[in-house]
C-alpha cells in the first residue's frame, strides 16, 4: 500500500523531530489545516460515537475515491484527525478497511503518547468511516 503524498509529507516532518514536546506542537498545526465543517455538518448525525471529546465526520465519494473531512473541539484530537486524514484520503474501499492505524501512529513517532482513549476514539473513527463507505 503505497501512502498518499500528504501522508509522505507528514512522516517525514514528524520523523525528523526529536521528542514529544516538538511533536505535539506540530499536530497542533496539522491540527489547524483541518477544513472547517459547516453548521448542519456539526450536528448529531455526523457525530462520532465511542469517543471522549466531541468528533465528527462527514464523508463524500468522488470517482470512485472516498475523501473525509473531520473535526473535534480537542486540540490535539485535530492534529490526530488532522494524520488520520491524510493517510486515508483517496483510499478505495478495500485499502481502508486494511489500514492498520496503530502502525501509522508509530511510524509517526505518536504512538507511545495515544492515551487508550485516545487510540479507542481514533478507531471510532475509522469505523465510522469504514461504515459510511459500505452503507
């Protein structure tokens, strides 16, 4: 599985820092390239059940691609989202439901700081994502 560009990119910035505290700034930045969701994207319906903070999703398929968009009122919940994103953008079906999100966190260098309830609600997430995209 070949990762998206944006993916790339990111495994490289987080790569070459040392230490958590320069990492955690850096998801605090991903964390803001999040595209805002409107309104009515904000509601019940996009919610994300099983996680601490608030999180939603909102997915849309373009040729033949599913593209997500997320947002979580936790700070470094947007960063995560933020990694979580670009590691799936473009993903055919079959790809996402393989994705191996532990993996990718530790190729970050993050996995060691993902809380259990923390890694519990970005597994939320991706099954809510994997449930949007086979509803």
């Amino acid at each position: 599985m070949s990762l998206p560009v944006a993916a790339t990119e990111a495994l490289e910035a987080f790569t070459a820092l040392q230490g958590w505290e320069q990492r955690a700034r850096l998801l605090m930045q991903w964390g803001e390239r999040l595209e805002p969701l409107s309104e009515v994207e904000l509601g019940d319906e996009q919610r994300v059940q099983g996680c601490e903070s608030n999180v939603w999703l909102v997915a849309d398929q373009r040729d033949q691609r599913w593209h997500f968009r997320a947002y979580s009122d936790a700070r470094l919940l947007r960063g995560l989202l933020a990694l979580l994103l670009v590691r799936v953008e473009g993903m055919p079906e079959a790809e996402l439901a393989a994705i191996d999100l532990t993996d990718w966190f530790n190729q970050l260098g993050l996995g060691r700081q993902l809380s259990p309830s923390r890694s519990n609600g970005l597994n939320a997430v991706l099954k809510r994502m994997q449930d949007l995209i086979s509803a």
